[in-house]
C-alpha cells in the first residue's frame, strides 16, 4: 500500500468501539482512531454514528491527528466534544439518509 493522504472529508463519525461511544455519551468527549489517513474538520459539527450505523449525536471536531508508527501503519486519531444528543426523530432521519448517502455503497 501507497503511502499518502486519501482525498477523503468527513462530516460524520462512524464509531467501530462501543467503548469510544461510551466515553462520548458518558463524558461529553472522547478520541477515536481510524486506519490510514484522513480528514476531518477541525473545528466543525459532525453527526456521530453508532458501530451499528444507528446516528447518535451532534459532535465538534476537536483535533485530527495523522500517523505513522513505526511498522509503516498509517492512522487518525479524532478527538471530539458532544454539542448534543441526538432527537428520536433526528436520529431516525439521519440514519435513513446515511444509509443510503455512505453505508449502503459498494
């Protein structure tokens, strides 16, 4: 694999970890670590998805961090504060359009 930034921008947080969620909703913010290099607004909301594609809170992108260990494994390590929890209704209409927008693409 090529190193090198993907052109990649994301406005929403799809958590892998239920314990990175957990600390989200829990204490109001958390870091999340995502393979290969990408590009999050710093500074900006972001919608936050649980590992089960469910929208779940409004996030502000605190820091986006770019690495390479040592083995040549490129990550991002995200850190975010909850703005706030999500509505039923806002959760349910994000969540249909996210799956048709991201989740559901080849």
């Amino acid at each position: 694999m090529a190193m090198g930034f993907r052109s990649e921008f994301n406005s929403i947080c799809k958590f892998k970890n239920d314990k990175e969620l957990y600390d989200l909703l829990e204490y109001g913010k958390t870091a999340m670590v995502k393979s290969g290099f990408r590009i999050y607004p710093t500074g900006e909301y972001a919608i936050a998805y649980a590992p089960d594609n469910r929208a779940v809170a409004m996030v502000k992108i605190t820091a986006s961090i770019a690495e390479i260990t040592f083995q040549g494994e490129e990550s991002t390590k995200v850190e975010m504060d909850l703005v706030r929890k999500l509505t039923d209704e806002e959760s349910r209409v994000l969540t249909a359009l996210a799956q048709e927008m991201y989740f559901s693409r080849p």
